[in-house]
C-alpha cells in the first residue's frame, strides 16, 4: 500500500488521488494538518507490535505501507539565498 503524506490543501494529491481510485491501486492519504485533531493513534507490544493510525477512513496498519509519497506543498518558485 501507498501511504501519501500531504495537507488538505494540495491540488496535486487531489488529482493523483483520483488516477489511484480510478486504476483501483490501494493507497492511504494523510493530511498532517489534521494528525493531531482528526486521527487516533495505538501502539500494541507483546513480543510483536502494532501500530495503528485512524481517521474517517478506518484503521490503517502501518506494516501494511509499502511505500510513502512524502509532499511538502507551499506557494510555488524558488527560493534562494543571498550571498
């Protein structure tokens, strides 16, 4: 599975989102700037582990990712320093 790591405001995900539903890949979408207020976290030791994330889509296994697409969006260009 796909884990995308992004914010609600990426009009970029929103589109490669909707290729993925449509070619039936499985993926998981994270907003970071709804982990703390729209997610519920559990971490279960007893010789194995388990660690659990949940959201308005259900549990999410984390040793079900195989993959992570990480995005930091922000306003476009380019910065650069002054020397």
């Amino acid at each position: 599975m796909l884990l995308i790591v992004t914010n609600t405001n990426d009009p970029t995900t929103d589109f490669v989102v909707e290729k993925l539903k449509a070619s039936n890949k499985l993926f998981r979408r994270l907003d970071t700037d709804q982990f703390l207020t729209e997610t519920t976290h559990k971490i279960h030791f007893d010789g194995n582990y388990e660690l659990l994330i949940s959201d308005r889509n259900g549990p999410l296994d984390l040793s079900t990712i195989k993959s992570v697409w990480y995005r930091r969006p922000g306003l476009g260009g380019v910065v650069y320093h002054r020397r």
